[in-house]
C-alpha cells in the first residue's frame, strides 16, 4: 500500500510539472533587418587590360642581345630559360601561359610545347615595337593566352639603308646581323638577317666533374614589305624563317 501511495505521489507530481511546462509559453525576439542592394560595377573589359608600349628607342637603348633579355624583370612576366643560350624558355604571364602567348605582327608564335618559346634567336634589331598586355585580352582575340600576350611588330624602315652589326661575348658567342631596307615608289621592303654561333657554351652539369657543354647556333631572316595596291589598298606583310 505504501508502495502505491509513493508512485501516485511521484507521478502527480510529474503530472503537474508537465501541465506547468505546457501552460509556460516560449518568448522569441523577432527582429526585422533593413533590405541591403548589392551591384557589381560595370566595368569593361577594356578598362581591365594593362598594357604596356616598348617603342624601338626602348628596345635598343640597352643594346640587349635578344628580346628575352628585353623582357626580363618586367612586372607580371615571369621567365624560365631551360638551359643556356639558344635554349627554350618557359614564359608566363600574370601565372598563365600557353598557345598565342606571343605574337609577331599579330600571328602567334607557335610552338610544338605550349609555353615554351626559343626568342634568343630573334634580334631586338629587327623590331619596331613591342606590346605586352596583361589581363583578358583573350575576349577580344580568337587565339590568345588566358594571362595577356606579348605582341611584337617587326621593323619597317622608311628609307633605304644598311648596317652591319658583329658582337661577342662569354661561351664563344658570337653574332653577326646584318639589316637592310629599300625605298621607292613601288612600296618598302626590309630585311634582317642574323647568325649566331655558341661555340663552348654553357655547362650541362659542373665544370669540375663534367666538361660536356652545349654548344648552339641558328641562323634567322626577318622580312617585312609594303606595297600600295591602290590608292586605297595597301598590303603588307611578314616573313619569319
């Protein structure tokens, strides 16, 4: 009997409590937050390039050698020279390499593997100019790297002329380039030539424990012409061999 008792005790109780716990309602702060407008800005992809203009003073004001070596240090390039002199070199711009990273005279630059180009053999002589465009310029362009391009225009000489250029240095290097241009009526041609050879060259491995080198040589010709048609037709074009 007292057994009974105690349990109907205990589950009044909690009879009771439950009852309580129904009757006690829950309290919610509801708070309403002001409506906030988000727009991106419109911005052209135009106003998104960086560009940046190497006339021929530029280019031969340093009396670099190659365009690599032009190009060397210049913000968002990055340069990978897989060996030594004549060797390819890996390029990047802004992270990003690739087919159509560089252009002459508007038609890129092949290469049997994308990213890697050989520019030692072309000379800063046979240039114009140079463009180097960073940012989605692809957009605009149906063959282009994602990064930028590096556009380069070859040299169109205004008047006839000649010069002879020889230079050396470390490796047995030695170059030999020889440009030239004609002028008349009929329209403009000019042409570079150049010749290289890297008779020791550069080290495979250590001088001390191998004398194994690897010696290089190229020859290059660059050709631009321009002829008017008609008063109203001009045609140009480039030759890179």
């Amino acid at each position: 009997m007292k057994i009974l008792q105690l349990l109907l005790k205990h589950y009044g109780f909690i009879v009771f409590s439950f009852c309580i716990l129904l009757l006690i309602q829950p309290v919610y702060a509801i708070e309403i937050l002001p409506t906030i407008t988000i727009s991106a800005p419109r911005t052209s992809l135009a106003q998104l390039l960086n560009t940046q203009l190497l006339e021929e003073k530029d280019l031969n004001i340093a009396h670099e050698r190659s365009i690599p070596d032009v190009l060397q240090g210049l913000p968002g390039l990055s340069m990978t020279k897989m060996g030594g002199y004549g060797q390819q070199t890996a390029l990047l711009l802004r992270g990003v390499g690739g087919q159509g990273l560089v252009t002459l005279d508007d038609i890129p630059l092949l290469a049997s593997i994308p990213g890697l180009q050989n520019l030692d053999t072309l000379p800063t002589e046979a240039l114009k100019s140079a463009e180097i465009e960073r940012g989605p310029g692809a957009a605009y362009r149906p063959f282009q790297a994602l990064g930028g391009a590096i556009r380069l225009y070859t040299l169109d000489k205004q008047e006839s002329g000649a010069k002879l250029s020889v230079e050396g240095g470390s490796f047995g290097i030695l170059r030999e380039t020889l440009q030239g241009g004609v002028s008349g009526a009929p329209g403009r041609i000019t042409l570079t030539l150049s010749h290289g050879d890297a008779f020791d060259g550069t080290h495979f491995a250590s001088a001390a424990n191998n004398p194994e080198r690897e010696p290089f040589r190229f020859t290059q010709g660059v050709m631009r012409f321009s002829t008017d048609v008609s008063k109203r037709v001009l045609w140009q074009g480039s030759l890179l061999y």
